[in-house]
C-alpha cells in the first residue's frame, strides 16, 4: 500500500492553478489579437511576419495546454511546454529591460506600457516558472512511483 503524500493536495493545486492562468491568458490573448501582435512588437526581437504567426498561434496553445492541466490530460507534456513557455517569456523580458525599452508583455490583455509593469511581470513569470518546474518534477516522481520495479 502506497503512502499518500501531501504533495499530492499541493501538486492537484498548483496543477489546477497553472492551467487556470495558462487558460485564462489564451482566451483573453485571443480576444484581440491585433493588440496582443502589437505588444508582441513592444519587445523587438521578432519580423513582423514572425509576430502575426505567433499572435495567431500562442493563445490556443496557451489555452490548449492550460486545459490539459486542468483536466489532466498528459500532464507532463503541459507542464514541460508551459516551462518552456515560461523561459522562453523570461528569456524575452530580460532583453527587453537590459535594452531599457518601456513595453506592454500583453500577457493579460493591452495595458500600458510601463518599467514596473514589465518587472512585475517578470516576477509574476518568475514564480510561475518555479511552480511550473515543480510540478513537471512531481509528476515525473509521481510516474515513476507507478511504472513496476
């Protein structure tokens, strides 16, 4: 008989969590995507042709793999796609301070652009990225408590 942990409380939360904002960011995302292209281009790192395929493709895959979590459905696969999401957004705004350009991440719809909204949303992803690493490496722990010795 397996012990329960209380992990298991806190994994099912931070799960749900991350899969709650991974799906609320795509749905708002694709609300207006013309505003979330423009932000996009606040950051400078990508052609135009670039940002309005990534503009059109990243909410429902935001919203896809926030779903997965949700309704635990390939959990691993979410939640290593939301780490690399999350680096790969972590990666972008600390080139966009290091250059000092004042932008709009358009993570939760278009706001203005402003130094400490963009540090507040590096710490915001920060965090998520932390909790996004744990939960991928508990249910790594998790699986392989299950596959037979």
């Amino acid at each position: 008989m397996r012990k329960i942990h209380s992990s298991v409380w806190l994994l099912a939360i931070f799960r749900i969590s991350l899969g709650l904002v991974f799906l609320f960011a795509g749905i708002i995302k694709s609300q207006d995507i013309q505003s979330f292209a423009d932000s996009m281009a606040t950051f400078q790192v990508l052609p135009n042709v670039l940002i309005n395929l990534l503009a059109l493709s990243l909410p429902p895959f935001e919203v896809i793999i926030g779903g997965m979590l949700l309704v635990g459905w390939q959990t691993r696969a979410a939640a290593l796609s939301i780490v690399f999401l999350l680096a790969v957004f972590i990666i972008v705004f600390c080139q966009a301070l290091i250059r000092g350009l004042n932008i709009d991440c358009g993570c939760f719809g278009s706001e203005v652009p402003s130094l400490w909204k963009t540090w507040g949303a590096l710490g915001r992803d920060l965090l998520l990225l932390v909790i996004a690493v744990w939960v991928y490496l508990q249910l790594n722990f998790s699986k392989a408590l299950e596959e037979p010795c």
